[in-house]
C-alpha cells in the first residue's frame, strides 16, 4: 500500500525527509530493527523507501508484496489503528482495490507507536496521462464512493476534517500571507461562499476523506485501487466529492457531479474543504514536499475556473 502518494523506490536514500516539527526520526535501520524483533521471518526481506508526497506516514516497500507503514507523529498513530480495524470490514464491500492489513507491530522503546504492515498494490498515482479516459475515471470514482457510504456505520469513528466554520480563522490568515502568489480576492469569495452553504445534516454515512489524486491508484489506463484510508470514518460527504477540484478538470468534475448527484449545497462545502487543503498546504511544504504543494497549486486553478 502506498501512503498518499507516489511509488518509485530510492534505494541509496533510507530516511525519511521530516516535514513537522517533533517528528519522529524513521529510516531503514529503524524497519529493520522492528522487523528483527517483531517479524524475523520478513526481516531479510528487500527493504526501499517510497517517494511519497505523503506527510502523515513514512512507507518503506517490504519485498514485492508488502509494506511497511510507520506514522510520522505520534498524534496519527491512532489512524493507523482506525485503518488495522475497519479496513477488512470494508474492503469486501468496495470494487476497488485497497490495502490489507497483514500484521500489527508494538510499540517499542525506539518505536514508541504502533506501526503496520500491509499488502503492497501495484500501481501508479492518478496523473492526467496515465487515464484512458478522465469521465470514466470520473464514474469509477462514484462507484466506489456510492458502495462506501451504503456500508453500515455502526459504531465508526468519526472521519476527515472538522466543519468548515471551525476552518475558517486559519483559512484567512493563509489567504492573507499568500495575497503576492494567488488572487485573494477571488480565493476569499470561494471560501465565504462555501461558508453559507447549509451544514450537512443528514445520516452519518462513511467517507474516505483524503480522496487525493496520491491515494487514487491507476493500472490499464483506469483507477484499480484506492489508498491511504488514514481519515476513514463517519463524517460530511462533501470531503469525498473534493476530488471534483483535486482530481479531475472540468469534463471530469461535471461527470462526478451528475453521477454522484451532489446537491449545491455539497458541492459548496466541498469546494471550500478542497480550498482550505490547498491552500494551508503552500506555505507549509515549499522545501520539504515540493510536489505537493504543485498539487495545491493545481487544486486551486480547477477551483477558480468556476468563479
């Protein structure tokens, strides 16, 4: 399973890049040592790190059908616990692919959190090029959403972001320090709108909640498998209907809008969470995740098309 991102391996680099401040120090040596005590049968296995745009876990490939996930601060452990209980529970009501989890590992003394391995899924991140065809990669997208939100949610945790009202302080004083590299203006009239927009009041149903092009696998020209289900839960549908802006252009995002039914008010709210993402992401990751904030930066274009 890859965490959010891409799946090229560099085998002369065995240490993660860290992004936050506090994160915890992961590498190689680190897998291995945990491998050893935990799992000697795998520890001989071919260890590599995974190029990743991902900022909540460090991934390491464990030989050709495994992976090794280990969250990069200790506050996201308790999603890879989320993942290790609900992710059989879903995956046999999905026609997508997503990741098995294979075994559990303790905390240790230079470990101190769970960490995890799972099935690796071979594939590639969504890019524009790798698509036969955007609306259909659109209509697949639904399926899978629609499958998800029909599974009982009986006893879920609570998944994606908080309400948008609870976004909006960061989200302003964001927009007002990136006033020379984006247009406020118009960027601010997105976010007040998806403001007004009528708070989800319906039954709880299940998201994914990071439904980013990273954690959309393609094979064949078509998506085989989502990832990354760190923010899995019961939660506000309109942070599943995100790809609209993060995913897909135009003729793709009104496919999965028709095909998803989403009414206005959703998809108002959900442009606004597509907008917070994208925007708390440009400031923060310049340096240490280039790629991602060039994700950011396309998310927000899409969005402004329709201003």
């Amino acid at each position: 399973m890859q965490d959010t991102e891409a799946t090229e391996q560099l085998p002369d680099i065995d240490a993660q890049v860290k992004m936050h401040d506090g994160e915890l120090d992961i590498d190689a040596t680190l897998v291995k040592r945990l491998l050893m005590a935990q799992f000697p049968a795998l520890a001989d296995q071919p260890l590599a790190i995974v190029r990743s745009t991902g900022t909540v876990n460090a991934v390491y490939r464990l030989g050709h059908d495994r992976c090794v996930r280990l969250s990069r601060m200790p506050a996201w452990a308790e999603g890879l616990k989320a993942e290790w209980q609900w992710l059989p529970v879903l995956a046999p009501q999905l026609s997508l692919a997503i990741p098995k989890p294979l075994a559990l590992g303790a905390p240790t003394a230079w470990y101190p959190y769970p960490w995890a391995i799972y099935t690796w899924i071979e594939g590639l991140p969504y890019r524009d090029e790798l698509i036969r065809d955007e609306r259909e990669a659109a209509l697949d997208l639904v399926k899978f959403i629609g499958e998800l939100r029909q599974i009982n949610a009986a006893g879920a945790p609570r998944g994606g972001r908080r309400p948008l009202h609870e976004l909006d302080e960061p989200t302003r004083t964001t927009i007002a320090s990136l006033r020379d590299e984006i247009d406020g203006a118009a960027v601010s009239t997105v976010w007040e709108d998806a403001l007004a927009a009528s708070p989800w009041d319906g039954q709880p149903v299940w998201i994914h909640g990071d439904l980013l092009r990273s954690n959309l696998l393609v094979q064949h020209g078509r998506l085989c498998a989502v990832i990354d289900f760190g923010s899995v839960g019961v939660g506000d549908p309109a942070m599943d209907v995100v790809p609209a802006w993060s995913v897909f252009h135009r003729a793709g995002r009104a496919t999965f809008r028709a095909a998803l039914q989403v009414d206005d008010a959703t998809w108002r709210r959900a442009r606004g969470y597509a907008l917070h993402q994208a925007l708390l992401i440009m400031p923060y990751y310049p340096q240490t995740n280039p790629d991602f904030v060039t994700m950011a930066k396309r998310t927000i274009r899409e969005i402004l098309t329709e201003v």
